[in-house]
C-alpha cells in the first residue's frame, strides 16, 4: 500500500467513525443507550452469565452464538458495560467502510472504491446499528473483510487468501446463519481462477476456503450434538421456526413469533419446543423440533402453492422496498434522540440507495466477468433472507453490495454528458424504475413503528422497578397509535401490579375490544378478576384463553391457582402439574402445586413439590412453612 493510498484510508476511517461518535454522543443520556430491550437484552443477560461461568448459557443454541461470546470477552477486557461494546461497534463498522474501499478498488477502481467507502459511511442505518446490542455491526465487519479477501484472492495465487475469506466467512454465518448460502458463491469464485491454472490448484483453493469455514463451525456443530442436538446442527436449531414463520398461509412476510404476545428470546425458543412436542405428542430433540416446523412450513406450501409464489413476490419487492422493517428498536424513535441520524435518513435510505445500485449493476456490466462475484453474492444472500422472511437487519448484508454498485453507478455519472442518448435513456429508466420498486407503498405493518418501540422500553423498564417511566412509555405507545392493543395490555399489567385495579381491568377491556380473539388479552383480564376477587368470571376468562391458544403455560398456571383458591384442588392439579412441567424453575409454581396435592390429600407428592420449591428458591418461605407445618396441620392448611 502506497502511501497516499494509505493517508486516503486514514481519512476515510476517521470520517466514519467520527459520524459514529457524534452520533453516539447524541443518544447519550438517553433510555435509547441506558435500556436494553429485545435481543438486546437477551446478549446481554448471555454475556454476563458467561462471564460469571454460572453455567446457564443454552445447552444447544437456538440463537446465533458468536455474538453474546464476542460481548462476554468485551466485558471481561474493558468493563461489563454495553456502552462501550457500541464504542467498539463505532470501530468495527468505520474498518468496514475502509475493507469496503479497498475491495472496491480491486474489483472496480480507486474512485469507485473511495465513493463505496464514503457512501457506507454516511448510510444511516449503518450509524443505527452501531447504537444497538445486536450483532448487525459485527455481521458487516466480518461481511466487508471476507468482500475484500475474495476480491484480493482473484488475481494472486496460494490458498491463504482463500483460506481467510472461508474463516470470514464461518464468522459471518454465526451471527447470520443464512449467510450459509454463500459458501457456494465463495468456493465458485477461489476456484475460478483467471488464466489456466491446474485443476489441483483451483482444487486446493476451493477446499482451502471450505476448510476456513469448517473450522469455525465445528466446534459449535460439536458442541450443539454433545449437548444433545440429536442431529447435525452447525449454528442453531431454529431453522425450522424461522422457516415456518415466513412461510404459512396468511403471512405477510415478516416475522410472527410462534406464540401471540411472546416475540423475544427464550419465549421463542420455549414455545416452539412446546407446541411441535403437543402436537407429536412425544418429548423431542431440538434437531426434531427444527424438523417438525420445516415439514409444517413445507405443508403449508404444498396446501397452497400458489398463494405462496405470492408471498415470495411480496416478500422479494419487501425487500428491496425503502421500509426498514423493525424487529422491536424503530429508527423513527432514535431519530427523535439524534438530529445526524434524522438528517441523514431524510436524503439517504435504501430507497435511494437500490435505483442507483440497480443502475450502477446495469453501467457496469461490461465488466461482469470480473465482478460476477457480486452478482452471486447479492443472488444468494437476498434468496436466504426471502426463503425466510425480511427484516432489516436480515436484508443488511446487501447494503455492502449495493453500496458498492451504487458507487459505480456514481462514478460512471460524469461520463453520461458525453455519452449517447441511448445510454442516458438506460441510466433515467434504471433509476426511475428502481426508485418505483424501492418506495412503493407496501402495506402489512402491525403497528405504529413508535409504537412498537415505546411499548417495548416500557417492558423493560417496568422490568428494572421503574413503573413510572414504564407506564409513561406505554401511554406514548398508546398516543403513537391508539389501535396498538399490546401497549394497552402492558399498561394495565402494570396497573394491577401496583393495585390500580379498577383502572386495570379498563385498560384490559380495552385491549380485547381491540383485538376480541386475543388469548394473553383474556389470560391478564382473568388475573386482573382474581385481584377484584371476581373469581367465576376470572376462571371464565382464562378458560377463554386457553381455548384460543391450547398450552399456553402463563394461562394454565393461572387457571390453576384460580381452581384452587375455589377450592377445586383435584381440578387444578394437572394444570399446575402442565406449568412446572414446562417451567421447571419456577419455585411458585410447584409451591402452589404443592398446596393443590395436599388440599387433595396427596400428602407425599405434595412435600416434594415443596421441597422441590425450595432447592429452587431457598428464601421462599412459603414453601418452608407448608415443609415446616407438613403433618402436623390438616392438609388444607396448605399455602398457596
């Protein structure tokens, strides 16, 4: 590298990651930076655990491992603050424009590659995802390196290169399993070496990339079958879920968790286990979960084919569109927090990046035999997001490409003044075609995107002790979008929690209004009825919820108690016995277990529910004084 190349690189660094810092600076001292919410929280609680060595990390992963272990060794070499892993994140994703650069000089030219950089740089979600826990910033770094090892190992020969992009690679695809679909891309390219290399050179390439990717995935393939996996299982086992919430009839092509109201971790993983178990009736593996929600996606396909070529045409324009579809986190509220990200994301989103991508991919393609690996790439990654379902973080690793076509497109801009009608008709139809598919209004969000987000920080606040702010966020969700019937749950959740009672069953009445065929709606209106000690209507209610959604664990345990308080002790028993048996770390759950075996005069069973309630909560005293005054009362006296 020569020294201006290298003074260039500098530069551009410096511009990135000062973007990233001023940004940062502007959430600080904000709820966006202080609470975590989602996945977020999710890596983080990881992370810690596994600093901590308690050993309650999964047994086989249903998420992408790489992340929450990257976090872990971050928090032991700084300090166990999310804060400055997103520092960190600021770093990652400032080299990620510079690899981005040198891979656009290899493949295009200089210009090209420095304008690719700078327009990474600027990209606004590329500063919102620094802001996150979430492993979207660590998937562009090690997308970007693995870009730049392919374009470098096309003109030089060896197989380190190769070797280093398949280790890059391996990286990638334990924070984005669906990243798996590149391998073919990338053993395609290191084989395809210009000139006429012997068959054993492009051999040795090929298997020198295979075998960079292999390694990264052994140890966690190994780690998932020790553990149980019941199958080969590389990354997670959640491709079965994954597969099947994009594609079952009625979808709309963005995610939809197993289970109503249970869209984060750990829910997820637990609800999937639970209904594909019900529905075989046999305790299963988690190598068969995934294969019973594959073949259930494939059902569904086969029920209705052509419905669901429609759906992969929605999902195929949902991808391309300008919408950055949200998990939990909406941009529109960090936007509020950050006048850079709000100005950026005014002038530069992916509905302006895609027309000049699709009419850089047109200008340069002359240069095809040189460049078909972003071609490939781009195939590849957008039919493993869409054979799933879209979500923005999904569709991130396109951006790299994009950007890089886009930037071709820019730089062959200057030479269209010379140039004939013809071709300045290609470049007009291009953009005015790719700007027509890219913000073209799709409809099918649920909420308002605010909403969502403020609905979220109240949950996780309410969780931290902090009512006030949580109710404040969940009366923002509410104003945002007064059909958002989650909020109105989670509002009057928190009412009944600090004895709002009344107020409480309001707000609940107000959510069914919304949405009448809502099982955790009728679950929270039963618990609410019991606090009112409404205890008919209260069995009533969660009766309602069960039959709208069979198994649900929240609603058996509440069924449950409600029994017993009636004093129908033999009746509540199995649904208690269904709560523990899917929540085993529940210490109330077998303390009130215990109290319905004893009320039914199983006096045995119900002193190991007991003492089971205690090995799992040693301070939980009712269960030591039901232990303490077992045999020497009449079973009733048990405590519930």
């Amino acid at each position: 590298m020569d020294r201006r190349t290298a003074a260039h690189s500098l530069l551009l660094f410096a511009f990135a990651f000062g973007l990233r810092a001023a940004y940062l600076h502007q959430l600080s001292g904000s709820l966006l930076l202080d609470v975590l919410i989602g996945d977020g929280a999710e890596y983080d609680r990881w992370a810690r655990a596994l600093l901590a060595g308690d050993g309650s990390a999964p047994q086989v992963f249903y998420q992408a491992p790489l992340y929450p272990y990257l976090l872990s060794n971050l928090y032991r070499l700084l300090a166990p603050s999310h804060v400055l892993v997103m520092w960190v994140q600021a770093v990652a994703g400032a080299a990620s424009c510079v690899m981005l650069a040198w891979a656009g000089r290899v493949l295009f030219d200089a210009r090209t590659g420095w304008i690719a950089g700078a327009l990474l740089a600027i990209y606004p979600f590329a500063l919102f995802y620094t802001g996150l826990l979430q492993k979207t910033t660590f998937a562009l770094f090690f997308f970007c390196a693995m870009l730049l090892l392919l374009a470098l190992a096309r003109d030089r020969g060896g197989s380190r290169l190769p070797l280093a992009a398949g280790l890059s690679l391996g990286g990638l695809i334990l924070l984005r399993e669906n990243a798996l679909a590149l391998l073919p891309v990338l053993a395609l390219w290191v084989g395809a070496v210009p000139g006429r290399a012997p068959w054993r050179t492009r051999a040795l390439r090929v298997a020198a990339a295979c075998a960079g990717t292999l390694l990264v995935l052994a140890p966690v393939a190994w780690r998932n079958a020790e553990r149980g996996g019941g199958g080969l299982l590389p990354t997670t086992f959640q491709l079965g879920t994954n597969l099947h919430a994009g594609n079952f009839r009625g979808s709309s092509g963005r995610y939809v968790p197993p289970r109503e109201g249970a869209g984060f971790p750990g829910r997820e993983q637990d609800d999937a286990w639970q209904l594909a178990e019900e529905a075989l009736g046999r305790t299963l593996t988690p190598a068969q979960v995934s294969s019973y929600w594959t073949a259930k996606a494939f059902d569904e396909i086969r029920a209705a084919p052509l419905a669901w070529l429609g759906l992969m045409l929605r999902k195929s324009l949902l991808l391309l569109n300008a919408e950055e579809v949200l998990d939990i986190e909406a941009p529109e509220v960090y936007e509020d927090e950050s006048p850079l990200l709000r100005g950026l994301t005014s002038v530069f989103h992916f509905g302006v990046l895609f027309p000049l991508a699709l009419w850089g991919a047109v200008a340069s393609f002359g240069q095809r035999r040189r460049i078909w690996l972003l071609h490939a790439l781009f195939a590849a990654m957008a039919a493993s997001v869409v054979i799933f379902f879209v979500l923005g973080r999904l569709r991130f690793p396109l951006v790299p490409i994009a950007v890089l076509f886009a930037a071709s497109g820019l730089s062959a801009l200057p030479s269209l003044r010379g140039a004939g009608a013809r071709r300045q008709l290609a470049c007009a139809a291009c953009l005015a075609i790719g700007a027509v598919l890219a913000n073209w209004p799709l409809s099918g969000g649920v909420a308002s995107p605010r909403a969502l987000t403020y609905n979220d920080l109240g949950v996780a606040l309410h969780q931290r002790g902090r009512d006030d702010e949580a109710l404040a966020m969940f009366e923002r969700g509410i104003a945002r979008d007064p059909r958002f019937y989650r909020a109105y749950l989670n509002k009057g959740e928190l009412l009944r929690g600090r004895g709002r009672n009344d107020a409480a069953l309001l707000v609940i009445r107000e959510a069914l209004a919304l949405q009448p065929d809502s099982a955790v709606a009728y679950q929270y209106l039963g618990a609410a009825l019991m606090d009112a000690g409404r205890l008919p209507e209260a069995v009533a209610a969660v009766r309602r919820s069960l039959a709208l959604d069979p198994g649900h664990v929240g609603a058996e345990s509440l069924l449950g108690l409600l029994l017993l308080r009636e004093g129908h002790a033999d009746e509540a028993i199995p649904h208690l016995e269904a709560y523990v048996k899917r929540r085993g770390d529940d210490a109330r759950g077998y303390n009130n277990l215990g109290a319905a075996l004893l009320r039914a005069g199983r006096v045995e069973k119900a002193r190991a529910a007991f003492r089971e309630a205690l090995r799992l909560d040693p301070r939980h005293e009712g269960a030591r004084a039901n232990l303490e005054r077992l045999g020497a009362l009449d079973p009733a006296a048990g405590r519930s």
